[in-house]
C-alpha cells in the first residue's frame, strides 16, 4: 500500500460525496427536459442537503436507537461500496476489504437496516415500505450475484478491481455473455434504486411508493442522510455498472496522468449513463408491485443465460 | 478465437436473447417485431459465416433469410393483424415467469444434448448448434403456451429460424434447391394460416385455437 494510493483513495471517496448528488439533479433534469417539464435546478439536491442539515430532528414517541442509527449506518455502507468499487483506477488500498459478493452484501446490510428503520416507528406505511423494499431486494440480489458469477468466471476472480483490469486492460474480445449480464444487471439497478419500472422516485402516492415510504418519518439531519446516501447509493451502481461493462479509461495502477485521464472520463460517462436512465424511465411506465416479481425474474433469467452461454460458448477460448 | 468467430458467437447470442424475449412478450405487434428483428440477426449471422468460410451459396441464403424472415413475413403479419383487428395482449396458458422457467430448463437440455455433437464437427460456427437447439425448443415452448392463433404461427416460423442457425452451425447451410423449398414451404403456410386466421373468426367470432377442440355438432 502506497501512500499515494492511499490519497487517491481518499480522492475517490470524496468525489462520490460530491458527485452523487449532482448525478441525482442531472438525471432529475434529464427526466424533466424529456417529459417536456421546466426543469428543477441542476444543484437541487445540494440546496436540499444543506437546508435538511440545518433543521431539527423531530423524532416519533415510540421510535427506539435503531430508528436513530440507521441513517448513519445506510450512510456507512454506500461509502464503503463507492470506496470499493474501482471508480477512478485499480490500485485501491481498501479494495481487498470486500469482493464483488462482499459489496452485495455491504448493500444487503444497509437495505436491512433502512427495512428495519421503517418498521420501528409502527406506522402503516412505514411497515408496508419496509415489506415491499425486502420483496424487492430479495428478488434482485439473486440476480445480481449471477451477474457476478459471469464477470468471475472471465477474470477468474471474484475481486472488482481484478475484474476490471481483465476486462478493461487485455486485448478486445467479444463476450456474448456479458451482453446478457449487462442486460441483467440494468434491470437490477432499476430496482435496486427504486427507479421506474419498480418505483418512482418522484412520487409520494401511498398506493404505488417503496423508498418514500420508508422515510416517511424521518427529518433533519437523519432525512438528509438517507438522501445522500441514496444518491450514493445511485452512484455507486452507476460506477459499478460502468467499471463492469464499460471499464475503458480507468486507470491501471497509480499514475498520475492515467488517473488525471480518468476523471473527465468519468463525469462523461456519467453524464451519458443519466441522460439514458432518464430516457429508459421516460420511456417506461411504473409497473404493478406483483409485476415486479416478474421484472426481477426476468433479470435473473437473463444472468443465468449469460452463465450458460460463458459456459457454452467462451469455455473453449 | 478470430473476430468472425467472436461475432457469429454474439449474434447467436442475441438470436437467443430474442427468443426468450418473444416466450415472455404479451403484445402481438411486438412479437412480429421481434420475429422480424431475430430474421435480420440470423440475415447477418448467416453473412459472416458467408463472408468467413467463402461458401458463395450461403450468401444466397442470407439474402433469402433477409427478405423472406426480416421484410415479407412480418409484412404479411402485420397485414394480417391489422385486417383482423387483432392488437389485444396474448393470453399465455401458463404464466410468463413459470414459461421462462421451463425455458431455462429447455436451454440448458439442448447445451447438454448439443455440446458432443459439435465437438464432432470441424466448423467455424459449431458452438452456436445447442443455441439453435435452445432456439427451436424455445419457439415449441411458445407454441405449446400461447392459445392465440397469431403467436403460434409466429412460434412455428421461429422454430423454422432456430432449424435454420442449427443448418449453418452444424453444415455451413443445406443445399440450395433445399433451402429455396423450405423458404416456399414457410411462405405457402403463412398465406394459408392467414386464410384459416379468416375462417376461424367467422367461425368462432375469436382466435382462441381452444374452440377447435370441440368441433362436433352438439
């Protein structure tokens, strides 16, 4: 471990602070732009987080320490994953402190304590955000693991950054398989973000909200720290996404000019992968919550096919 | 592996994402869409291995696949559907997530079933053969699944696409005057299927092929 890497470490994780909350208005103004709307300020989110911090807590009568520490624990767990996740370049110190099944458990924990959050309160909506949020995540994390299990048996290994490296850093080749898992992990990110076809972020309709539902008693500080992390929490599968199936331009090891290359990179893809999110959610209309189940097979299907056609296929290279 | 090899591997791939995407597609007119988007991929499948491999004869067929599979046949379907005012959902007999259950099944079957078949054979395409199989099980999956008269003929003319990527992997292609046969064959029964789609409904008032299996008189 270099102290170098140590500092651009450092770096990565407070530009996913910064960035993902810009990511969040950008794609909020993608989506009023295509939906023919005026659009909200691109530094929305940040106006929201510093009035948030500003104000008082307000905290139910029967809420107990879970329902105080869950923010910051969901908080903890999003920044562990944008520290993890190879965003700017490979050599990460904290890299080896989590594997890609690792990281989905890292986002398992915080689902289960935002669900448990929810529940502590004791009202309606609040239960009933908390079932359909674990209904959602049991059904996507699955799939997600299979998407994995494809991108391992390329690299060999289960480590994000050895991933990336094979992908990104050998000679071109075509992997059939990983147009099925990148199909695959799309739609679970949509779910996992509580965008669109599963939830909409823009709605507090009792009948339809999964996420709003959940924070429906939360304030201050505490709200503001959940909004940030689920921006966070947006930016991180956008990065993941992004250093899976798009890894050029992340650096390799620690040199300066490579990682200075990286960074434009990144808001560029960035910039591009929201103006897709966006047009995918314009495009898309919310489904039922029992067809959710049904969208979330449907990936898992998808991340095994990608499994079967590596093992067919690719086996043989 | 060389980039041709790279490349007929993807289409297949897609070739195979596309048939699951018609087993799980409730909507007609989608479903003759991606028909005609699966001809257009096994079209540029088939020219690849063409273009690899030097056989002038499967450049004929890929011109054959490209306007009979991705231009006449959809035509003539949509045609068909527009004339018999057909655009409600599909109604699968059996649930798409259990469908696509028994789909994954089907495929990993026909991986099994193919993979020491195309270890015998020497081609430049062999891997694609147990996708063919999964491709061809998968349109009888949707044939036996879907009790509308329109998604079973379009369910029978991708099996004819699955048979057909089978032919290229397996043999670079069947002989012409075979091919050109088959294509006759396919576009002989859709005009005849369309003319039945006509008899059904003025016999039925409904294209469920369910009726038909009660035909005596009462």
């Amino acid at each position: 471990m270099s102290i170098s890497g140590l500092l651009w470490q450092l770096f990565a994780i407070v530009l996913a602070l910064a960035l993902a909350p810009l990511l969040t208005g950008w794609v909020n103004q993608c989506r009023a732009w295509l939906q023919n709307r005026s659009a909200p300020p691109l530094l929305l989110p940040y106006y929201m987080l510093h009035k948030l911090f500003l104000k008082d807590v307000v905290l139910a009568h029967g809420a107990s320490p879970i329902f105080r520490f869950a923010p910051f624990a969901v908080f903890g767990c999003m920044l562990l994953a944008c520290a993890i996740i190879p965003v700017l370049s490979t050599d990460l110190p904290f890299a080896p402190a989590a594997d890609t099944i690792a990281l989905v458990g890292v986002f398992g924990l915080a689902r289960i304590f935002i669900s448990l959050a929810a529940m502590d309160v004791g009202t309606s909506f609040g239960t009933l955000g908390g079932r359909r949020e674990m209904l959602v995540g049991f059904l996507a994390e699955p799939a997600l693991l299979m998407v994995i299990f494809t991108l391992a048996m390329i690299a060999q290994s289960t480590s994000v950054a050895t991933i990336v490296e094979t992908l990104a850093h050998r000679e071109f080749v075509i992997y059939p398989s990983l147009a099925f898992a990148g199909i695959a992990f799309t739609f679970v990110s949509f779910a996992e973000n509580a965008r669109v076809p599963v939830d909409n972020p823009a709605t507090h309709l009792e009948l339809t909200m999964i996420h709003e539902a959940m924070i429906l008693e939360y304030s201050g500080r505490h709200l503001a720290l959940i909004e940030w992390a689920a921006s966070l929490k947006l930016y991180a599968y956008s990065c993941l996404g992004l250093a899976l199936f798009f890894p050029w331009g992340i650096a390799q090891g620690d040199s300066f000019l490579g990682l200075l290359v990286a960074i434009p990179m990144l808001v560029a893809k960035l910039a591009i992968g929201g103006v897709l999110l966006a047009l995918i959610e314009t495009l898309n209309a919310k489904v039922r919550i029992f067809r959710a189940p049904e969208f979330l097979g449907t990936a898992f299907l998808f991340a095994v096919l990608g499994l079967l056609v590596r093992l067919l296929l690719e086996s043989r290279v | 592996m060389s980039l041709s090899a790279q490349l007929i591997n993807l289409f297949a791939a897609v070739i195979l994402l596309l048939a699951f995407a018609m087993l799980a597609q409730r909507r007609v007119l989608t479903l003759i869409n991606l028909f005609a988007l699966q001809g257009l991929t096994l079209a540029l499948s088939t020219l690849v291995v063409a273009f690899t491999t030097g056989q002038a004869h499967l450049y004929g067929s890929a011109a054959l696949t490209l306007v009979l599979k991705a231009v006449l046949l959809p035509w003539i379907l949509h045609r068909l559907v527009r004339r018999l005012e057909v655009k409600w959902d599909v109604e699968p007999l059996i649930k798409v997530p259990t469908t696509m259950l028994v789909g994954i099944v089907l495929v990993i079957i026909s991986f099994n079933v193919a993979l020491p078949i195309s270890q015998l054979s020497s081609t430049i395409s062999r891997g694609t053969l147990g996708i063919a199989l999964a491709s061809v099980m998968l349109a009888f999956l949707m044939m036996i699944t879907r009790s509308k008269a329109i998604p079973q003929v379009v369910g029978f003319l991708a099996m004819e696409n699955g048979l057909f990527l089978a032919a290229t992997s397996a043999t670079y292609g069947m002989p012409m005057v075979v091919e050109l046969g088959i294509a006759l064959d396919v576009l002989v029964g859709v005009i005849i299927l369309g003319v039945f789609f006509f008899q059904i409904r003025d016999q039925f008032d409904s294209l469920d092929i369910r009726h038909l299996e009660r035909l005596k008189e009462k």
